[in-house]
C-alpha cells in the first residue's frame, strides 16, 4: 500500500508556511536596525495580542498555562532571540540553532515521563551537538559565543513553551498563541525600559521608518496569523506525520535568505554545520516514524 501524501495545494501551503518562518529572520534583522531588541519583541506581541482577544475566544486552559507559555515564548525564546540577533549571530545561523529546540523539547519531554533516551536519540543529539561545535570554533564579529548561548537558552524557552502547550491538550495554536501574548508583552515592556532605557525607546520609536513597522507587523500578520492559523489548518485535516516533517525545511530557508539578501557568506564549515544539525533533526523526527511504518 502506497504510503499517504499531502495534496499538492496542502504541500504549496506547508511550504509557504515554512518559507514565512524561515525568511522571518531576515525580517528580524531588517527591523532591528532601528528598533532596540526588547522593545521590538514586545511591539510584536502586544500587536499579536490586540485586536486578536477580540477576534478569538480565549481557549479553555488555565490562565496559569496561558501565563507561562506568553512568558516562555516572549521574554525566553523571542527576547533573547532578538538580543542575539541584535549583533551578536548572523540571521542565517540564528535559523539554524534555534532549531536546537527540538533536541530540548525531546529530553524535556523525556525528563517529565521518566523515560530513558534511546540509542537513536544520543545519536540524533550527538549530531547536533557536532553542528553547534563547528558553530563554536567558526565564531567572528557576525557571530560570537554570547549569540550562541543566547540563541541556546532561546531554544530551550521555546521548548518549555512547547511542554506547557502539549500539557494544554490545545488543538487550535492560534487563540492559544493570541491569548498567551497577553501575558508575553507586559514583561518585554518592562524589561525593555529597565534595560534598554526611554532614551533608546524613543529614538528607536522616533527612526523607525516603513521598513521599520512592516518588519513589526509580518511579525504578527506573517508569522503568527498566518504561520499558526495554516499550519493548524494542516495537522487538523493530515496526520502529524505528514505535516511536521516540513519544518524541517525553515533552517534552509532562513539560511538561504541571509546569503540572498543581506549577503551572508556561506563558508564550508556554516554549510557542515547545517548538515550536522539537520542530520540530527531528521534522524530525531523521522526515525520513530520510520520504525512504526516498517513495522506496521
């Protein structure tokens, strides 16, 4: 029997999907030039967060859960990201680490039902592990072992927010998302005027030119309305299986955009490091799933 596959206008829509999030780097590293990195992360999510409370009922989860995933998510993943990318890490290689949550989002979800992690899975890890080394010792002025650890522990924020998401037992992301940014931009305010300053507020405010906000509102529109709405749309009417196995593809995109775009080199040792990397992502993802077709 043939195995299923996505209809071809499900496949374009995945792929666009996966080539918003994956040239959203870019984007990121557009709006950064004016606007300080906090004060950027948290425009995203109060733009996020109205009007869309008026557009979607909040999902019926604890406030508590919403609370930690906002904070996870905005002040953890995103936060940090944008702090990383504000000189610290190249867009292009910012894509591929932070992907590192998937290995984190496995050993957590591990480390909570007590199970032991399976030869594939060091496998998987050790992989990825040799991808961040060549990072490491590749370090320059676009990308230094600050950007590196930041964009780590990043990683590790968005896999927290993916335990408490699963604990959810959510099955539509966006109100989720939407309801969790409540939570997400009070902090990133108050941490952008205890750390950035009103001074960089508002000259940031002040120089922030169309570039500026159309990069502030492909955060919200793009990558949040859109990515989570479609991407929903996917898994609700295709098995997992078929679905996340495509996000496979938005270090590529995030990596080929740079090199497009803004002109990021890419030297043998970023493209390795890339191969380590999504070696140990496809291995991690797919293998299990290798394993039950073969054995079905």
């Amino acid at each position: 029997m043939d195995a299923p596959l996505l209809p071809f206008r499900h496949f374009l829509l995945g792929l666009a999907v996966v080539a918003v999030w994956g040239t959203n780097f870019v984007v990121i590293h557009e709006g950064l030039k004016h606007l300080p990195p906090l004060l950027f992360a948290a425009l995203r999510f109060l733009f996020a967060a109205l009007p869309g409370i008026f557009l979607f009922p909040r999902p019926r989860v604890p406030w508590s859960h919403l609370a930690a995933y906002g904070i996870l998510i905005g002040t953890g993943q995103f936060g940090l990201l944008f702090i990383a990318m504000n000189g610290f890490i190249s867009p292009g290689l910012a894509s591929l680490v932070i992907q590192s949550q998937v290995f984190f989002t496995i050993a957590l979800a591990m480390r909570l039902s007590g199970e032991t992690i399976r030869p594939f899975q060091w496998v998987a890890l050790g992989l990825g592990l040799a991808g961040l080394g060549v990072i490491l010792t590749h370090t320059d002025g676009t990308t230094t072992p600050l950007g590196l650890a930041l964009v780590l522990v990043a990683a590790l924020s968005w896999a927290g927010g993916n335990i408490v998401a699963r604990h959810s037992r959510v099955t539509n992301m966006l109100p989720y998302v939407i309801w969790g940014s409540v939570f997400s931009a009070p902090p990133l305010f108050a941490l952008s005027f205890a750390l950035e300053g009103w001074d960089a507020i508002r000259a940031g405010l002040v120089q922030a030119d169309a570039v500026t906000w159309a990069a502030v509102l492909w955060q919200t529109v793009g990558n949040t309305m859109f990515g989570y709405a479609a991407w929903g749309w996917l898994l609700s009417r295709h098995p997992a299986a078929l679905v996340t196995p495509m996000a496979l593809l938005v270090p590529l995109f995030g990596m080929g955009a740079s090199a497009l775009l803004l002109g990021e080199p890419l030297p043998m040792w970023k493209i390795a490091a890339a191969l380590l990397v999504m070696s140990g992502l496809v291995l991690g993802l797919l293998y299990p799933r290798w394993q039950r077709h073969r054995a079905a």
